[in-house]
C-alpha cells in the first residue's frame, strides 16, 4: 500500500500482482490492482479486468461496484 498512497500506482500494481501470484482470490488485492491501474490509460482494459475479478471474489462490496 506504500506505493499507492505515494502515488506511484505503478509500483503498486506490481506489487499488486505479486499478491496476486501467492493469493488469487484477494478480492482487496484485485480491486486495489484496479485502482492504481485505472491511472494509466494504457492499462485501462485491464484494471477493467482487476473491478471485475474483484467484483466476482467479493460482489457484496459496493465500494468495488463504484470501479
């Protein structure tokens, strides 16, 4: 969460992923993938990806429906 709140989302979306490579079913990490993704319109398609993968682990958090 370093990375994400220095606002460098790149550095947190890696670290992201490397949650994700231990935990596939962290919805907080997807969303939080999502999140810092969603900075960089190159990567757009895939932090719809991350919101959406979130949304399938956890569909009751609307924090995750607003993505």
């Amino acid at each position: 969460m370093g990375f994400y709140r220095d606002g460098n989302f790149w550095g947190a979306s890696e670290s992201f992923d490397q949650v994700l490579r231990l935990d596939p079913r962290n919805h907080q990490a997807w969303y939080y993938t999502a999140l810092a993704l969603s900075t960089q319109k190159a990567y757009l398609p895939r932090a719809v990806e991350a919101a959406a993968r979130a949304c399938e682990l956890n569909p009751v958090s609307s924090d995750y429906l607003k993505l």
